[in-house]
C-alpha cells in the first residue's frame, strides 16, 4: 500500500497571500500569523507575495489572477465577514467560501481558506491571535502540506 502526505518544509516554495483590508484588525494579525507560520517552516521572506484586496467579496478574483499568473506554488486567502443586522453577510461570507472554494477544486494548486466567518468582532479577534489560536497561522500551514502532498501526487 502506498500512503502520500504532505510535509511541512517550505523551503523553496513560492506562496501568494491575499488579504482583505476591511475588518483590517483582525486581518494583520491572521497575515502575521500566516507569514510567522512559513517561515518558521523554510519559506523565504522573498518568496512571500502580499495582495491586498479591498473586501472578502473580492479574495475569489483576485486569488484566481493569481493562480493563473503561475508565480506561486501555493495561496492562502485571509478575511473576516461579521454577522450584522441585515442578509449581507450570508451573501459576502457565502460568495467568498463557494469562490475560493472553487478555485481549490480545479487542483492546479492549493488555496488555504482562513477567512473568518463571526457572529461578533470579539470572536473575530480571538481567532486572529487570543483564546482561539490564530486561524491564519492554521491556513498556512495546511496550504504547505497540501503544497508538497501535490508535488507527491504529481
């Protein structure tokens, strides 16, 4: 029996990370967490392409830009939608998850997911770095082992 899985070596590995500026206090730190992440693992600074993005709404287009330009082995979609009075927020947090997770089931390369989806901005913040961990740290992570359990299907 074979049995493939990724490792969480980085080095050499080309990563693009996509942030939304609104809820911008939560988003810096799941960057930070994210860019702490792989380094940690072997992930030169250099090789660390940052696109910021106006809202979730916008990761989906701007993440598939990306992959199409072929200058990263792996991307790693950072926001947050808050829960508010109105259907605005099932419709944002709806579109962004159904796009990014389209772009991933293509298998070109992988996209992590690390957009928080909250009832309030306290829950938010503690998924960016307090009680919770920090949900970009986790979504970088698990884009580089999908990154090298690719190249080990291939």
């Amino acid at each position: 029996m074979k049995e493939l899985e990724g490792m969480l070596d980085g080095t050499g590995l080309r990563f693009g990370l996509v942030v939304a500026r609104f809820n911008q206090l939560v988003t810096d730190p799941l960057l930070a967490g994210a860019v702490d992440c792989l380094t940690r693992h072997g992930v030169d600074r250099a090789d660390l392409q940052v696109v910021r993005v106006p809202g979730a709404w916008e990761l989906p287009g701007a993440c598939a830009r990306l992959m199409d330009a072929g200058e990263v082995d792996g991307i790693i979609a950072l926001g947050c939608v808050i829960r508010g009075a109105t259907p605005h927020f099932d419709l944002v947090a709806g579109e962004a998850s159904a796009g990014l997770g389209a772009l991933n089931r293509r298998g070109q390369i992988p996209v992590g997911f690390g957009v928080l989806t909250t009832d309030t901005l306290e829950q938010a913040l503690e998924r960016a770095g307090s009680k919770a961990g920090n949900k970009g740290w986790e979504a970088a992570e698990a884009t580089l082992e999908m990154v090298t359990l690719y190249r080990e299907i291939l």
